[in-house]
C-alpha cells in the first residue's frame, strides 16, 4: 500500500475499529469518531481518484510520432 494511503487511514485504527464494531456488543462511534473518519474517507477517496488518473494516463499514449 503507498505510503500515503498509509497516512490518510492508518492501518492499526482500521483494524481495531473495525473488529471492534463486529465483536463488541453495543459498540459506539461518538459524533467527534464520525467526523474524523468522514474527513479520513473522502481523503482516501480523493487520492485513490488521483492515483487511478494518474495510472490510467500511464497507459495513454501520448505522442503518436
């Protein structure tokens, strides 16, 4: 995984929260949780567009002389 995804959502938090969320019966996320991984998500998402774009214009030929 590329280092700045590793920045956006470390893997640690994804993890514990996530078997967490599974295991713990009456798990919560607080508001305060809700808008960390809101603004952690749209981050991930925005970069995962920049690197498909950026991966998919590698394929393009750009010059055909």
């Amino acid at each position: 995984m590329d280092l700045e995804f590793k920045k956006i959502l470390p893997l640690y938090d994804t993890k514990k929260t996530g078997i967490d969320s599974l295991y713990k019966k009456g798990y919560t996320i607080s508001k305060s949780e809700l808008e960390y991984v809101t603004i952690r998500v749209n981050k991930l998402k925005e970069q995962t567009e920049k690197a498909c774009k950026e991966r998919i214009n590698s394929f393009v030929i750009k010059d055909f002389e």
